[in-house]
C-alpha cells in the first residue's frame, strides 16, 4: 500500500493541552490560539491578513486511526456511526480540519480564533475560507 | 524532520483525466464522479446518505511540493500570493478539499456531485458538512 508523506508546515500554541480539556469543536469555543510556521514556509503565507477565515488542517497525532466507529460527540447515548459521517479525531488519516478566523499575522505567527487543536499538534496546510466553495 | 503516512482511503473516478481538463474548482462546475472506497474502510461509511454534504480530502498526487506562491487561478494578470491564501493543488502537503453533494451510495461506491480532482486521485478523508462549524 502506498503511503504520501506528509510534513509538519508550523505548530500549535494553545492553552488546550490534552484531549480532556479540547472541546469537541473549537469553532463555537471561540478558543484563541497561534500557528507558529516554518521558516522554510514563509513564503507561502503571503497574502493572509487579519479579518481572513482559514481552514486550518492539522495531524491529530494523538488520535487513534484504528477506529472506524464512534459514538458522535463521545456520547454513549448515540448510536456508533461510521467515522466519515463525523468529525472525530480518531479516522484512518487524522487529519483535523478546523475553520479558525485570523486576528493578526506576525512575521510567522498567526493569531486565530476558533481552533480546537491541542497545544504542539503539527499545522500541514492552511487554505482560504471560500463562500462559493465551501457552502 | 518528522513525516506522518497518509495512505489512500479510496479513490476518485472522473471524467477529468489531466489537469488542463480540470475545472479551476470542482463546486460551481458541478462535476459528477464516483468514490470508490477501499474495503477496509467501509465501516467507516456508515450514516453517510444521499442529500449529505461532504468535504472530500484527496492527495493531488501531480502537484508541485516545492511552489510556495503562484498567480491565483493561474491568472498571470493577478500578481502572485503565497499558495496559503490560494486554493492552488501545489502546495507544500498537496492535500485537496472540496465540497461535495452525494447522490447516491452503493456499497462502497459514493456517487458525488462537484468534484474538481482528476481521475485516479488517491482519496484520504471523508468529513461531513457542519453549518455551525464550517461557515
């Protein structure tokens, strides 16, 4: 089975610093957080001002790519469902995808509101929010 | 440098055979493709339906790692951006998103409806819509 690799482009610094204390979505828990990214990177920030929505996509390296059921939101009460008809962390890839808004853009830091990844977990894309695409 | 195994979940069956084909962005072109998910997720399917709406995530396996910015569009009359506020396939982790309307699902076969990325793509997630999330 062939396997793409994929390489961490920035970091997390958030004040959530366990799967205890994440929300179950960061977007309505208005959490504020940085992106610090790669100097290697730089470049490709180019254009991202404060006032911009962003998908951020992270690698949830502390889930658990084994399972393939969950119950949604964690919640016992509700039938086990299949991962691709949630947004569990837990999946085959586990890719995070979050809508955060951007506050400020520093050199290689961003500021943004609405992320809901852990303190440390590694950035690997980041694409504009589009309304005639993503609605 | 850390790299994570993103390994094919299913894969895309298009009418788009090459890039020159490919609509600059699958939704308004209202292209209709087929995911063919891999056996070993198909559990993963379940609760996923005809009228969802699902964000696709595939590998865009012809795309440049190495482009940091680039003409949005490929419009050479619009100046170039850094590819992280572009919607561009080449970018450092070249993994595609795209919001998609399901039309049917048999088995492991998910008929879609505003798919931009060529036949053949390598699929990598499934995630499903949320307007309280994703807007």
């Amino acid at each position: 089975m062939t396997d793409y690799g994929v390489r961490p482009i920035g970091w997390v610094r958030s004040p959530i610093k366990s799967r205890d204390q994440a929300p179950h979505q960061g977007r309505p828990a208005g959490i504020e957080a940085e992106l610090v990214m790669e100097e290697s990177v730089a470049p490709a920030l180019d254009g991202i001002q404060a006032g911009d929505k962003l998908f951020v996509l992270c690698w949830f390296h502390m889930a658990e790519r084994e399972v393939l059921r969950v119950h949604p939101r964690g919640n016992p009460a509700i039938p086990k469902r299949g991962v691709f008809a949630t947004r569990s962390p837990d999946r085959p890839n586990p890719i995070g995808m979050c809508l955060v808004d951007v506050l400020s853009v520093e050199d290689r830091t961003l500021k943004v509101r609405g992320l809901d990844a852990l303190d440390g977990t590694p950035v690997v894309d980041l694409k504009p929010y589009r309304s005639s695409l993503d609605t």
